[in-house]
C-alpha cells in the first residue's frame, strides 16, 4: 500500500471515528455527561488550586517582604561589615538614576530597651529589658517605598521634624506579640509598655561608653514580615545623634522601581560601588534560602495531592468507556462486522474522553483565573506568618491540561481496545 493511500485510509478512519464520538455523545444522558465533566473540572482545580494554595502560602510572605521592607532592591552591609561603604555617593548616585521611583535610606543599630524606668527589678527578677534593632527612618521616604503607615494598628506614626517619639513593633511587647503565650527559650518581650509609655533606649560605642535616650513610645506597628514586627523606630536624626562614628554610613537601602529593571541595575550599582563593600540583591535574592527550601516542599506536596486527583480521574473515565463499550459490545460487533475498522471504533472512545477533559479543563480554566484568583488577591488566606494567595500561570495551567488530556486518552483508549479486540462474532451474539 502506497503512503497516499494509507494517509487516506488514515483520514477515513478518523472522520467515521469522530462520526461515531459525536453520535455517542449526542444520544448520551446528559445527567452523565454533565457528571463526568463536573469531575474533571474537580480533578483540574485540585491539579491547579491545591498545588496554588500551598505554594501561595511562601509566595504571600515573599510579596509582603517586597512590598512592606526591601522594595525590588535591597542594598545592606556585607557579612562582617557595620554599614554600607561609601554610603553617601551610593545614595547620590541612586536618587539621581532614572529608573528608581523611590527609595528609603536606613540606619540601624542593635539597642538595649528598659521598659520599666521607675521600678527597680526585685532580688532575682529579671530588668524588664530587651536587645533589639533600632532603626532610623525618613518617614516621608519610607511612607513612599513600604506605605510604612499601615502597620500601624494603635497610636500615631512618627512625624518628620518631631523628636522622643518611638515606634515599637509589636512581636516585642507581651501584650501584643503572637509569641506571648509561648514559652521560647531566649525570647524576652517587654511587659507593662503601650502608646503613652517611656522607655530608655541605650547603645553601646566600640569604646565601651554607654549613650542613652529616654523616648515616648508613640505607636504599635504589626506586620508579618519580621523586620517590622520585632524592631522599633524612631526618626533618623535622633538614632544618628545617638550614633558616636560613621553617622553618614547607612546600613539598609530600599528601593522602589520596575522590578522588570532591577537586575539590570543590581548591576549597575556593583558595578559603581567597585572595590566598596555593599550586598546588593534584588527582592529574591534577599529572601532566605530557607523560604527557598519551604517553597519547593509545598510544590512537592502540592504536586504529590494532585496526582491523586488524576488518578481518581482516569479510573473514572476508564470505568465510563469500559461500561459504555460493555453496554454496546452488540453494537460495536455489528459496526465491525459491517466493515468499520477497529481503528475507528477505539479512536470514537478516545474523542469522547479528550470531549470529557477539554471541557473540564476550559471549565477549570475560566474558574480559576476568572474567580479564584482574583478572589485570593482581594481576599487573601490569613495565615499567621502569611497572606495566602493563589499561585496560578498560564503556563503552569497549560501543562497540567496537558498532563490531565494524555491521562484522559490513555484512560479512554485502554478499555475500548479490550472490548474492540473480542472476536467479532462473540460480541454480535453476546458471549
């Protein structure tokens, strides 16, 4: 036989099988059909949801660092180093690029806080003192980086220009941390202080002097990222009056722009700091690599649940096709009988079982990116240590269709072929 006449013994097999699926289908209950297919948009969404939810956990957390603390660009000190070498040029030459929109320069210093200052601790008792990080802000440009203004859950914000003032954050005070009923080795939170109370602020000079400031404690700021909630804050000129040395050298630079931009300029800066110290790191790359570790194990369960769904899936459709061609051995003995190639008659099961899993998965498509998604946006999971959202792509979803089709046909193929493989004869008279 010549490759024409098989490519058109090929078409003629596939015109009577699709013939066949659509007369099927047609003549079908539509109670049935609306089951099955109700069953692959389940086994779709539980392919793209639950994986989505589960990585969406650590995705939520990584947005808010990006959005509440580093910006697309976070410049620190190196390991080993206090501050950020040749600060002031680095600071000059990012406000003046034209790509950055914002950018909030920090300084930082490790304190000691004594909430207490009129009773003296008893013998034994341990000072109401705690070791923190202070750090020093312009409230004006970090408002426009982070919208600093909305951790703030009691009291008021700092105020450009007005000294005493402190900002506490939360997981460091007894009465509003999440950590104040548990009973963590090392973990001190300071008692009895809320907005209105007076704390002393004291740090400690190479030299070993001891410069101490005593602050009204103005507000309270939550957050779920750490850097928020476990430091306090004060306005950059009263922590760089406190600072003996290097009052021009930073340690934290956030900044704001197109995160489409920022590798290119990471590299532009390290390429200006030269020789000078500085870690400059896109959001991603300053995220821990233990978030790293948690992300990749929630794709894992993620993916190990779904294909639980997929299996529940194809032995669905293969018990549907099974029974179906059961039901139809008589019929399908008469369409062999009559000369409708074998061929013909499997490829007709396998049309109706990739009907079943594309309708299920454009179903499951319109559901979770014109639903779900947006849902989890507006209204994200509340997670203690997050803000859950979906995780779902076009590409992503494009390959579990993939997956869930080639599961489907081979599900619809396997049981046709059992049933068309009986002798021709046996299937007419039913034995």
């Amino acid at each position: 036989m010549s490759f024409k006449e098989r490519r058109r013994q090929f078409v003629q097999t596939v015109r009577v099988g699709w013939f066949l699926a659509y007369r099927t289908l047609k003549r079908s209950s539509r109670a049935t059909t609306g089951l099955i297919i109700f069953i692959m948009v389940l086994t779709f969404l539980n392919l793209v949801v639950v994986s989505g939810l589960l990585i969406g956990l650590i995705s939520g957390s990584f947005q808010q660092f990006r959005d509440g603390y580093s910006g697309e660009i976070m410049i620190t000190a190196s390991p080993g180093r206090n501050f950020i070498e040749n600060s002031p040029a680095l600071v000059n030459y990012i406000a003046a690029h034209p790509d950055v929109k914002a950018m909030s320069v920090r300084h930082t210093s490790g304190v000691q806080v004594l909430g207490t200052l009129t009773d003296l601790p008893r013998n034994g008792e341990r000072p109401n003192r705690i070791s923190v990080r202070l750090v020093g802000l312009n409230v004006k440009d970090e408002e426009s980086v982070t919208g600093f203004s909305r951790f703030l859950v009691k009291g008021n914000m700092l105020v450009d220009g007005q000294e005493g003032g402190i900002l506490v954050g939360a997981n460091m005070l007894r009465k509003y941390s999440s950590f104040a009923d548990a009973n963590i080795p090392g973990l001190d939170l300071l008692d009895d202080v809320d907005v209105g109370s007076r704390v002393r602020v004291s740090l400690t000079t190479a030299g070993g002097e001891k410069v101490s400031q005593e602050f009204t404690v103005r507000g309270i700021v939550k957050s779920k990222v750490d850097e928020i909630s476990t430091r306090f804050f004060v306005t950059d000129p009263e922590l760089k009056r406190m600072l003996p040395v290097n009052k021009e050298q930073v340690q934290e630079i956030a900044i704001r722009m197109d995160y489409a931009e920022a590798p290119a300029l990471v590299s532009e800066l390290q390429g200006f700091m030269g020789e000078h110290d500085a870690l400059i790191q896109t959001y991603e790359d300053a995220i821990p690599s233990f978030l790293r570790d948690i992300e990749t194990t929630m794709g894992v369960l993620g993916n190990a649940l779904s294909s639980i769904a997929l299996v529940v899936a194809s032995i669905t459709i293969f018990i549907v096709i099974f029974i179906n061609a059961i039901t139809r051995r008589k019929y399908i003995g008469i369409m062999k009988g009559i000369g409708i190639s074998p061929q013909a008659i499997q490829l007709s099961y396998v049309f109706q079982a990739f009907f079943y899993g594309m309708v299920g998965s454009v179903v499951g498509i319109a559901v979770t990116f014109g639903f779900l998604k947006p849902y989890f946006a507006a209204h994200p999971i509340n997670f203690p240590f997050s803000d859950g959202i979906l995780v779902a792509t076009p590409e992503g979803a494009a390959l579990r269709i993939a997956i869930l089709l080639a599961v489907t046909l081979a599900a619809g193929y396997i049981p046709a072929r059992l049933i068309v493989r009986r002798n021709t004869l046996d299937a007419i008279l039913g034995r």
